[in-house]
C-alpha cells in the first residue's frame, strides 16, 4: 500500500506555475541562465523548396536537445513557380509571430492566475511583390502590414480580454523582433 500523497502541479492554462515561478527566481538570481541560442541548419532543394532540420539548442548555460528532430518544408505555391510542398517563408513568419504572440500571453496570464479557456487568432500579411522583384525601389521587400485578430474566452469580464490580449505583443520576442528589427549578418562561404 501506497502511504504518500501527491499534491497536484498548479496548473494554469496547461502552464506548471511552480517551475514558472522556480524559474524566474532561478534567472533572477542568476541572468547568465538567460541566454538562449536557437538555430536551425538549411538546405536549397530546387526552385523555392528548402527543408529546414531543427536539432537542438543552447539555453541555461547549456546544449540541449529537443526531444525529436524536426523537418521544415518551405516552398512558393505555384503561381509563384514552386511546387506548393510547404508554406513559404512569409507564411512562417506570420505563423511564428501568432505563436509567440499567443504563448506570451498564455504565460503571462497564467502567472497573473488568470485562466483561460480557449484562443484563436487570424492573421493576415500584405505583401507587394513589385519590391521583392526590384520592380519599384519605393515598394518594401517584406510585409507592408500584419494585423493579428484574438478571440479569447477566459472567466474574465471582457473588458478585461484586451489586457490579456495586450500582454502578448508586450513579452513576445518575435513579436519584438518583427516591429522593433535587429541585426542579421549574413555571409558565405565556399561549399566543399
């Protein structure tokens, strides 16, 4: 006969908020703990198809593993000549801006002991192809406007949901980095 008792994780929003807390103590006392490192390794398949391996990481003053390999497909659909076997990039950007967006705000309310229920979100990104083909030097390479729509459901009054909505592009790092930019060095080097 089993004489312990195990006391249930406190959980909010599928969030252990124990290890939460326990963690932001830990990188308070401690910042080099801070400091993560993602990457990601690409290979060119043909015309706009590229497969992205996604491996491991560096964080905590560690390498880490992710629990299995992941594979990426990205491709152009076919009216802009790709074969359509993945989202493009753009797509993936909107698609890596929503989740951030979204995890930040489940984290952040979860610490705040604020539960919710469900969210779902709609994105959408303009995009003017005359500046990516150097059509017109006066039309932006990239997205031109993203807009992000929430719907939330949480046992909150709603004039609260925009609060909780707003903590999301507050923490977001892709969110920081999409509206706020920053450096990317690029280079080359010769394939042997």
């Amino acid at each position: 006969m089993n004489t312990t008792t195990e006391t249930a994780v406190p959980k909010i929003n599928g969030v252990d908020t124990e290890r939460l807390f326990q963690t932001v103590d830990l990188i308070r006392a401690n910042t080099g703990l801070a400091g993560f490192q993602f990457r990601l390794d690409n290979e060119w398949l043909t015309c706009g198809l590229n497969r992205s391996r996604i491996r491991g990481f560096s964080g905590a003053g560690q390498d880490l593993d992710h629990t299995a390999a992941f594979e990426l497909l990205t491709d152009e659909p076919a009216i802009l000549l790709g074969s359509d076997q993945g989202p493009n990039a753009g797509e993936y950007l909107l698609h890596a801006l929503v989740a951030c967006v979204t995890g930040a705000m489940v984290y952040h309310a979860a610490a705040r002991g604020i539960a919710i229920e469900r969210i779902e979100s709609s994105v959408e990104g303009d995009i003017d192809l005359r500046g990516f083909l150097g059509l017109d030097e006066s039309v932006r390479n990239g997205f031109e406007q993203i807009r992000i729509k929430f719907r939330i459901k949480a046992d909150v009054p709603d004039a609260l949901l925009q609060e909780i909505c707003d903590l999301g592009p507050k923490y977001s790092p892709v969110y920081d980095c999409v509206t706020n930019g920053l450096p990317v060095k690029v280079s080359a080097e010769p394939m042997r």
